[in-house]
C-alpha cells in the first residue's frame, strides 16, 4: 500500500515551521534583527525587542502545533503494527494460549478431539474478542487527541493570542 507519513495540512506546517525556525536561526546566530521588516502591512523595524518576540512566539507555536500533529500522525502511520504489538500476548481465557499457539498446533497437529477444538475455538474467539477492544480503544484514544489538539490549535489558542493581544493594544492606546 503507498501512503504518505503526513497529511497535507502536516506538511504545510512542517514548511511554515522550516521558514520561521530559518529566520529565528539567522536572527539567533547573527544577533540582528533584519531592517525594514513588514509583518501585514506593519513595518517594524524600529522595535527589535517586539519583532524578536513575535518571531520566538510565532515559532513556539508553530513547532509545538507541528510536533502534536505530527505524533498523532505517525500512530496512525504505524496503527496496525502498534495494535499488533499491543495484542501479540494476549492470552485466552480457557486454554490460556496465544493466537500464534493455536495456529501452530493447527498447523502440525493433524486430529483434535471435540473438546479440544471446541475450546481452541473459544480461546481463539476469546483472543480476537481482546484484540478487538483493545484496537477499538487505540482508535478512541488517537480521534480524541486529534480532537483536542484541534480544539486547542484552531479554537481556543487563536482566541487566547486575539484577547491577550487586545489588552495590550488597548493598554497601548488608552
């Protein structure tokens, strides 16, 4: 199967990242703040200090937002071997063998009695019942990151840096 690792919206906040940490790297090694910088519409090259604060918040954020979405990416990437691992082990409730145990002794053994293969059955079913919750659960767990990641980058942050940066403009003003 060919898929790709992020999504396109990762993969734009990996290229905003890469052009902020670029020009908070130059800022950092050179100890100069560039001239005559224009951020929407507002030339700022007269406040160094303000401009450097912007840059480091504005890539703080940017790394953080790309790291979370990344991570969560990158389960979902490797879903299937994580659950694999997470079930590999998982024993049945009546014969207290794994999965690979059964397929083994089906594989060379030839005659089951009745009973056995009745309770082969029900520890295999017991075994895919586990693993099945337990995927189910990986899953809940991923959706609900995502989903307050989502909350915090896309919602509640952009509201937070809008109050708090009218408060100091109305500070500034008043």
């Amino acid at each position: 199967m060919d898929r790709t690792i992020f999504s396109e919206q990762t993969l734009k906040l990996r290229t905003k990242l890469v052009l902020l940490s670029s020009v908070s790297l130059f800022i950092g090694i050179t100890e100069v703040i560039p001239h005559n910088f224009t951020v929407i519409g507002l030339k700022l090259s007269e406040h160094d200090k303000t401009l450097g604060w912007f840059i480091f918040i504005a890539t703080f954020i940017m790394l953080v937002y790309f790291f979370m979405n990344s991570i969560l990416e990158l389960q979902e990437y490797n879903f299937e071997e994580i659950v694999q691992k997470k079930t590999k082990n998982i024993k049945g409730e009546f014969g207290g063998a794994t999965i690979e145990d059964y397929y083994w002794k089906s594989e060379n053994q030839i005659e089951y009695e009745e009973a056995q293969r009745k309770e082969t059955w029900d520890d295999i079913d017991s075994i895919n019942e586990q693993s099945r919750l337990i995927k189910n659960h990986s899953i809940k767990s991923i959706i609900n990151m995502k989903k307050w990641i989502s909350f915090i980058f896309e919602f509640a942050l952009p509201i937070l840096l809008a109050f708090t940066s009218l408060y100091y403009l109305d500070k500034f003003l008043f």
